[in-house]
C-alpha cells in the first residue's frame, strides 16, 4: 500500500509575499516602479494567462498610466538583467511582459477577487510605500550629512572615514545592475518615519573613557548596518521613536469634470465648478494597524464604490477594510457612485448616466496615494481635545404638524410658510469638536454637526455648499489646524426653517456654521491620550419589497427603454443593494474610542435620534456620531417616523420596514461591547 504523501496545509502568513520575492518584483522601468505580469501570476499563485486575460476583460479599468507593454527594444534591454536575477523567468520573456504601475497593481484587487490576492495586494501596497518612504529619507541624510560634515571640518580623521563611507553607499546605482529592485520588508504595516537612533546607542562604540577608537571601513559599514553611525550624525537632542500615538492629514481633489452626472444623475449634471471638492482624512498611526477617517464632499458611496475606496485606502497604508471610516458629506450638487448600479446600467443603455467609473477610479487611486504619502508628514499626539457649542438658526426637523396632521414635508427648502414656520421639532443643536494635540501644538480639528448640508441645489453648479464654506473659512482662521467637517445624523434634519434657498441664504448659513465651529473650539478642554481602541458591530438589514423595490419589479424597469429615467436609475440601486445583501455582507458600524471621547460612523441617512440615542448610551462621555458611511440603506428612519408616513412620502429607503431594533443592537455593541 502507498503512503499518503504528507501535506501542510497553506496558512494565511504562507500566502503573503516573502521580501525576497517582492525584492525580485518590484523594477524601474520608463522611470516608473512596476511589477511584471509574470511576477504577479506566481504572488497571487494564478498562471500568468489567466491574470492578463482578467484584465483584458476589465481593460477599461486600466488606462494607461496603470499598465503598459514592454517594447521590443525594452525587452531586448531588460531580458538578460532579469535571466540572470531569476533564471525561471526565460520562458517568461519570449513575449513582451505587461508592466503594472502602483495604482494598476492597486486595481488588480478589484479584477481577482480572492482572499490571496488582498493579502498579497496590502504587502505589496506596504513596498510601494516604503520605497517612497526610504527615497525621501536618502534625501533628508543627504542633506543631514553635508550640514553636520561642514561643522567637523578636519578634526576628525575617523569620523572622516565613516562619512567617505556613507558616501559611497549613496551613490546612484549601476545604470546596469546585475540585480533588479529594492529591498523591501513585507508583512508589516508602514509606521511614521522612524527618527535617528539616541547617541546612547553609539556609546557602545567606544571606550567609557579616552579617545574616541578608530573605525575602519568593516566597522563603519557595520555601524552603519546596525543604525549606530546615525546617531553620530546627530547634534541636537535625543527624540523618542516609540511615541505611542501618531497621526498624519492628507487632501486630494475629488472635483468631476464638466458635464459628469450629479445627485446619481437625477439632476442636471455639472455645468459649472463653483468650488473644487476635496476628501480630507487623517491616518491614526498606533501600535496596532492604523485607523483612517476620511470625509469626502460627495453625496453618496454605496456597495461596492464604498468597498472600492476603503480597499484602496486600507492598501495604501497598510491596513484592514473594516479600519478604514469613509464618509461622504452629502452634499448635492457632488457626485454619487454605485460601481453595480452602474454596470447595469450600462448592460441596459445607459452608460455612465450615474457617474463615470473610468472618473471615479482615478479619484480613489489619487486618495489612496495622498494617505499614502501622508505618513511622511505624521507627528505625535499626546492629548486629545473635546469642545461643543450650539448651533442657533440652522436645523429643524423634516416632521412638521399642521391641524392635527403629521406630514414630511420640510426639505432643504421650502416656499410655503406653514411648513417653514412651524416648531423645530426635533435636533441635535450641538456641535461638537474632536481635536488631536502634540503638546500645546493643535494638529486637527474634526468637528460634526446633524443638518443635511444644502441651501440649494439641482442647477449643475458643482459645490460643497454652505458646511464646506465654513469649514474653509475655519481652516482660513488658523492654517496650522487641520479641518475636517462631518454630518451627523441628519436623514430628518435640514435647513429649511431658516433656510431663503438662494446665494445670500446660504452665505448667512456659512457664517452661522462658522460661528459654532468657533464656539466649539473655545471650549475645547484637553486630556493626555491614553487609549486609541477600534472595534466594530455588524448590522444586517433585509430588502424591502414592497413600493417597487423587489428584486422582479426592479428588473422590470431597470430593462423599460420607455421608463423614467429616474426609475431605471433607482432600479439600478435595488438590484446592487439586494445583491450584496444576498451574499451575506453586513454594514459594519465602526468605533474609534480614545477613552474620553468615542466616534461611531453610522450608515446612510440615519435619523437624529440615534445620535441622540447614541449619547445616551455613553453619558459619561463625548460621542461624536456621524453619519453617511455605508449608503446604500437609504434613509433609515425610527419605528414611530415610519408609522407616521415618512417612508411613504419620500420612498428613498431600501431596508425592511421597521428597522430600529436591529439598528439600536448594532450601535450598542459597538459603543458599548461589555454589555
């Protein structure tokens, strides 16, 4: 009888790239840092065929400056380098090999969708990053060497010597290496820059008393190695590298073209740019995986656009999905992406009727790269500040009761005067302020306040409204101080009361806005930074069926060349919520909890009361609770709202009827997981 050959069974550490592989991979070609398709087939453990047959399926995702062929000359150029590196690769070579760029190495995770191709994704995201991270800082030695030679003169033969070596070392490569590549660590996530050594640890290169030993060439080079000659580069005094806590800001311009489709395509489209849109984040560096927050002047993500931007996101910087907090400010007059809803849109006539997904893709790339990048920038915190202040003439609540009957009816504006006049109704007046200090030094200002953040809307001017005002006008105040504006639960809440609707209304609510930011940070009390904790609840909604929202009326439509335009385009949304909620995947309800102050971002248009129920939960604490991550629900109203007619009266709502139980579930574990 034979012997079963023994077999070990693949574990998820087996899956992720060695250094020495990545070592191998990553070239510079056309002055750009690639990957090869072969070398990639053998990561993500897929014949080399089937990955440039998946992109060539999905080729419209990879413009240009993500893949490019090989030229005849440039493989003649390359293809003895990489047979002498890695003899395997000569039957690779009889064709010109694709090359990838970093954001096509990025999409790729969208084109293989296995759980070995994210894994590999995330270490090879971390190379990219830490190329970039070690050039910058050949550049700050360089710079650090000359200022620090110049002071030594020729006092010091020995020390002389250690920078001829340090000379030598940062010569620019062989035009013509023999090896191809950089040396990379794979499988650890990339933490702020690391400062120079303390001089205490070169003390143990010389005697406790007497002159200074000599340091031959062996002895620099291995000074060198073990990081010890950097701390004979200092002058100034010692600074830790172990702080505990790190936090570093990024922007990128997230502005649609003339011409793009605004609000999903339900309202004219860009005509004009009357202010750039931006997505304004900050990376928390701690001794676990980082935790981004990111807010973006769009009005929607859903489904897989929102998984797309925290995949890229999380990659970038060396994280997990889940620790990745994106929220859309919910603005109007912005764009709105469903990567789905649009693919079936597209399979049904209508191409790019919601949003450009070609536009789209270079956005997330350029956030991601911007998170990226921003690591260089971090600095430490110890302490974190906590303001409020209210907030007088902006919100009220949609419910209005006039004669006896409860309608919906206030919007962002409104030109009846009953429904303007009548009470507030209910609102969160509090605006609250988290702010990130090193010492007496403010970083950031991450404020949020529970109003739905138009004056006007739907004339194809593309804006960031009245909350993107005031958050500049803040950010004017003081340019040291990062801002980040978030909206809170506002799904029932909007301007409309105090609301005029044209270019002076929305001018006074900026100024209004502008004044409880203000207020908020005078209030501001600071408390030394103790914890940074994440978690997160899952919450799991069923479809709604009835209201034209089942899965046979949506096909219907979605297929009815004679529909509304309007309706299609709903139809598209149903047909991409409900199959995500038939794979399984819950909305996560993330918590950030820093021991005194937590932040929880709900889903889509959650209703003011569960930030009020929210509060409740912690009342010994600071909870900060916007809104709009995850979109796709729609409006998420409280039981009594719904009973009351809301959802009949607007029917923007794609969660089964009567959801407030499972929503209150969710928000409890996440803030509260001992109970």
């Amino acid at each position: 009888m034979k012997k079963k050959r023994a077999t070990r069974k693949k574990t998820a550490s087996s899956v992720v790239p060695s250094a020495e592989s990545l070592q191998r991979a990553i070239l510079t070609i056309r002055d750009q840092q690639v990957m090869l398709d072969f070398d990639l087939a053998e990561l993500y453990g897929v014949e080399t065929r089937v990955l440039t047959q998946a992109v060539k399926r999905n080729i419209d995702r990879f413009p240009d400056d993500f893949l490019f062929q090989l030229s005849r000359d440039e493989l003649t150029q390359w293809r003895s380098q990489l047979v002498t590196s890695n003899p395997a690769r000569k039957m690779s070579l009889r064709r010109s090999p694709y090359a990838f760029t970093e954001e096509g190495v990025a999409m790729l995770s969208s084109v293989l969708r296995s759980d070995r191709a994210v894994k590999v994704n995330i270490a090879i995201m971390r190379a990219f990053v830490r190329m970039r991270q070690l050039a910058q800082e050949h550049v700050d030695l360089a710079q650090r060497l000359a200022e620090v030679e110049r002071t030594l003169g020729d006092h010091d033969h020995d020390i002389e010597r250690v920078f001829e070596v340090l000379r030598e070392l940062m010569k620019p490569p062989d035009p013509n290496p023999r090896r191809i590549g950089f040396r990379v660590v794979a499988g650890h996530a990339p933490q702020r820059k690391h400062h120079f050594q303390p001089p205490s640890e070169a003390a143990r290169l010389r005697p406790t008393s007497g002159p200074a030993m000599p340091l031959n060439r062996r002895q620099a080079i291995t000074t060198l190695a073990s990081g010890g000659a950097l701390s004979l580069l200092r002058t100034d005094a010692a600074e830790s590298a172990t702080d505990q806590f790190a936090i570093s800001t990024f922007s990128a311009d997230v502005t649609p073209p003339v011409g793009h489709p605004l609000l999903a395509g339900w309202r004219a489209p860009a005509k004009s740019i009357r202010e750039r849109l931006a997505a304004r984040g900050i990376v928390l560096w701690n001794p676990g995986q980082p935790i981004v927050l990111c807010a973006v002047d769009w009005c929607e993500l859903r489904n897989d656009a929102y998984d797309r931007w925290r995949d890229a996101i999380a990659q970038a910087v060396g994280t997990s999905r889940e620790r990745v907090l994106v929220h859309c400010l919910h603005q109007h007059d912005a764009p709105y992406a469903d990567l789905e809803a649009q693919h079936l849109l597209s399979k049904h006539g209508l191409p790019n009727a919601m949003f450009d997904p070609e536009f789209h893709e270079r956005v997330v790339q350029g956030v991601a790269r911007a998170a990226a990048d921003s690591q260089d920038r971090s600095q430490p915190v110890t302490h974190i500040g906590t303001g409020q202040s209210e907030v007088k003439n902006i919100a009220c609540n949609r419910r209005v009761e006039i004669d006896g009957k409860v309608s919906f009816d206030r919007g962002s504006f409104t030109s009846n005067l009953r429904i303007r006049d009548s009470a507030t109704g209910q609102i969160d007046p509090m605006l609250k302020t988290l702010s990130f200090w090193n010492g007496g030094q403010a970083l950031v200002a991450v404020s949020c306040y529970a109003t739905h953040p138009m004056s006007y809307y739907g004339r194809g001017d593309v804006s960031y409204d009245f909350v993107g005002m005031a958050r500049e006008q803040r950010q004017r105040d003081d340019s040291e101080v990062f801002q980040i504006y978030l909206s809170g639960c506002a799904g029932d809440v909007t301007a409309s009361k105090f609301n005029s609707g044209d270019e002076a209304g929305r001018a006074v609510l900026a100024d209004r806005l502008h004044a409880g930011l203000v207020a908020a940070w005078e209030t501001t009390r600071k408390t030394p930074l103790r914890q940074m904790e994440f978690r997160s609840a899952d919450l799991k909604f069923s479809p709604r069926d009835e209201g034209g929202f089942s899965q046979q009326e949506a096909e219907r439509i979605i297929a009815d060349l004679t529909a509304v335009r309007k309706s299609r385009l709903r139809a598209a949304l149903t047909l991409s919520w409900r199959k995500r909620v038939a794979s399984g995947q819950p909305i996560d309800v993330p918590v950030i909890d820093f021991g005194t102050a937590q932040l929880v971002l709900m889903p889509a248009e959650s209703f003011v009361a569960y930030q009020l129920a929210a509060q409740q939960l912690r009342p010994d604490s600071f909870v900060m609770t916007p809104a709009y991550g995850e979109c796709a629900p729609g409006y998420l109203p409280t039981d009594k709202a719904e009973l009351e007619g809301f959802v009949k009266a607007h029917g923007y709502d794609w969660v089964a009827p009567l959801p407030e139980k499972t929503i209150m579930r969710a928000v409890k574990a996440a803030l509260n997981p001992e109970l």
